[in-house]
C-alpha cells in the first residue's frame, strides 16, 4: 500500500485537491477534519487545562484558543504536544483498516507534513501550489481574515518554494479544476505502475 503525504501551504488548493483524490476512489485521511473532530471529543479536557476557557459547551472553542494563541504563539507548542499523538494514533486505524481492506493508494492530507515531520511516514510527496498571488486572493477573501492573521499563518508554514522543491509531485491549482483533476488522474496512474518491493517506496520509514 502506498502512502501518500498530500500537503500545501494556506488557499493553495489542497482541500479541493483532496476531494478529487476521494473522487478518484482513494482512501483519504484529512488530519484538519480529524482535529475538528478532537476538537468535540478526548482533545477538550487536555486543551482546557493548557488553555484556560478556550472550551465552551464541551467543546474547544476555536476563536477564543486563536486569540490565546496570537497573544502567546509559544503556546502553539503545548498545543502540538496535546494534538499530534492523537491524530497519529487516528491515522494508524485509517491505514490499518484501509490495508486490511486491501488499497493499494492512500492518502495523508496533512497540512503541517513537513512542519511536523510527518513527510517521514509516507512513501511519496505531492504538494500542492499555486500562483502567490492567486493564493493571497483566495485567503484573505475567507471570511475573518486580515493580513495579519495570513502572516501569521504563513510564517508557520514551510516556504511554498521548498516545498516544491521536496514534492514527488506537484499539482497546480492556478488554472481550472478540470486542470487539478487530470493532473490527479496522472498522479495516480503513476504510482500504480511503479514497484511496491518489499519496503516502503523512496527509502522513508
């Protein structure tokens, strides 16, 4: 079964490029998705006691952890330390049950791949871009959002050239959607032709 980290900075297209992988019939795993979900269940009582009165209603309350967090960005730390181990240990049921299930392609949605160290558990790399300007467009048209904010996100985030630069492969979400999904198509069609062997593609862990 071959792992596949799909990553991307903020507005790059990365969600919509994750649908046209689940479209194609592969298995995708959205680490967003998981911590929205973390962020309703066993995450709440663990961020309250770092974090507190970001909950409300037994839930994380994610604007009011965003001010705490851009008051005192060394707590995005404490956060990760809280966060990561448990959407690995989500990550290790999707890729048990999906090769169980027999897939040969999955894939890793994982916005922070590189940030994290993630980029170590997966066998190939697709990145996800677009043109700066284009990106900057889609973001701050996101309702709430200010260039502060964008900045903010964008210096936590791996520079979009790097990221090309250690991409497997990369889509391009300048164009059309239709562009995006032939180019996932590609992407797909490429790894199925090549050999699996007997330990993971690329030498990664």
């Amino acid at each position: 079964m071959i792992r596949v980290g799909l990553t991307g900075s903020i507005g790059m297209g990365k969600s919509t490029s994750a649908k046209l992988f689940a479209e194609a019939g592969i298995p995708v795993n959205d680490a967003d998705a998981v911590v929205h979900d973390l962020y309703r269940g066993e995450a709440v009582p663990l961020v309250e006691t770092v974090f507190p009165g970001s909950t409300k209603d037994g839930a994380v309350d994610r604007q009011e952890l965003g001010r705490q967090l851009a008051a005192d960005p060394a707590g995005f730390k404490q956060l990760e330390a809280i966060v990561h181990p448990l959407v690995r240990q989500r990550e290790q049921v999707f890729l048990d049950r999906n090769r169980a299930a027999g897939a040969d392609i999955v894939v890793l949605d994982i916005p922070l791949l590189f940030e994290t160290g993630a980029d170590e558990r997966v066998d190939r790399i697709v990145v996800v871009s677009c043109d700066p300007q284009i990106q900057r467009e889609r973001v701050l048209a996101r309702p709430g959002m200010t260039e502060e904010k964008f900045n903010m996100i964008l210096s936590r985030q791996t520079p979009d050239a790097e990221k090309r630069a250690r991409a497997d492969y990369i889509i391009d979400t300048s164009r059309s959607i239709e562009a995006a999904k032939e180019r996932v198509g590609e992407i797909i069609a490429d790894l199925r032709h090549q050999p699996l062997g007997n330990g993971p593609l690329g030498g990664k862990a």
